[in-house]
C-alpha cells in the first residue's frame, strides 16, 4: 500500500516510500501566498501540488493530521485543506485517515504532551539528518504512524542510506 503521509499547512509537510518502498522521502510544500492573491489560490497550488504528486507517486491512502479548531485564518484554510484534500481522495478512490496530534506525539516520544522540538528530534534520529521544519518532522511521524496502523513496519532507510 503506497500512503501519504500530510502535515496539512500553508507549509505542508509530506512523506512516503520511495517508487520501491524502501526509502522515506520527505520535505516541505510552501502554498503560502503572495501579495495579491485571494486565500482561495492557496487551493488551487495545493490541488495541483496533490494532483502532480498523484501522478509521481501513486498512493492509495493518505494520512494527515487532525485539523485543531484555534480560530481566525489559520483554521480556515486548514479545514479548506481538508475539505479539497478530501474531495480529491474521493474523486480519485483513495482512503484517508486522520490521527489525533496527541496520538501522534505519544506513539513519537511516549509523550501525549511532546512538545514541537521533541518531535524534531526524534523525526531527526529517523531521517539521518535534521528535517526542514516541524511540518517536515510531523509528517514523517504521520507516515510510520500510518505504516503501525495498517500493519506495514518497514526499515527505515532514508535516501542518505540507502
């Protein structure tokens, strides 16, 4: 099974298997907006980023983390991720999960209540290398958690190892 593992932001985190499954790939997809542009075009990059990685990639679930309801524009578009990223996966066929972010922490670290640098770390001891940001390091957390949960542990070989 090929999964997707999403940071959902305006800086998305992402991580999957390589073409074979043998190697975690990962990285950072910048939507952020630039001057003049309505927050609806935040969409149309994401939908089109998805739509490129579908093509390159070919996953059949994805998991991303659950949206927080804090308020203001932040939660706004991050519930209108979810919604387009939702509405791609059905229009495709593909399954989609969300984790809870204490879950996430706590399968990480032990810890429910990890904080941001703790994540880091531990996504760094898996990596081989430090990743780009916190969104970088949830969404390769979000990716082996996904792997535990449907049953595929895997080596984790970053393409440095390999």
């Amino acid at each position: 099974m090929k999964i997707l593992a999403l940071d959902l932001a305006l800086k998305t985190g992402w991580a999957c298997r390589s073409e074979y499954g043998d190697q975690l790939i990962s990285g950072v997809q910048d939507f952020s907006l630039t001057r003049g542009e309505s927050r609806g075009m935040v969409y149309i990059k994401f939908i089109g980023w998805l739509k490129k990685t579908y093509s390159t990639v070919l996953f059949d679930l994805v998991y991303y983390e659950q949206p927080h309801q804090r308020g203001g524009a932040p939660t706004q578009i991050l519930l209108g991720l979810v919604s387009h990223l939702q509405a791609f996966c059905a229009d495709k066929g593909i399954d989609h999960a969300d984790v809870h972010s204490k879950t996430l922490k706590k399968f990480a670290t032990g810890s429910g209540n990890a904080k941001k640098p703790d994540m880091i770390i531990k996504a760094a001891e898996i990596l081989g290398r430090q990743p780009l940001d916190d969104n970088e390091a949830d969404a390769v957390h979000i990716l082996l958690f996904a792997e535990n949960a449907i049953g595929e542990k895997r080596e984790h070989k970053t393409k440095e190892q390999a």
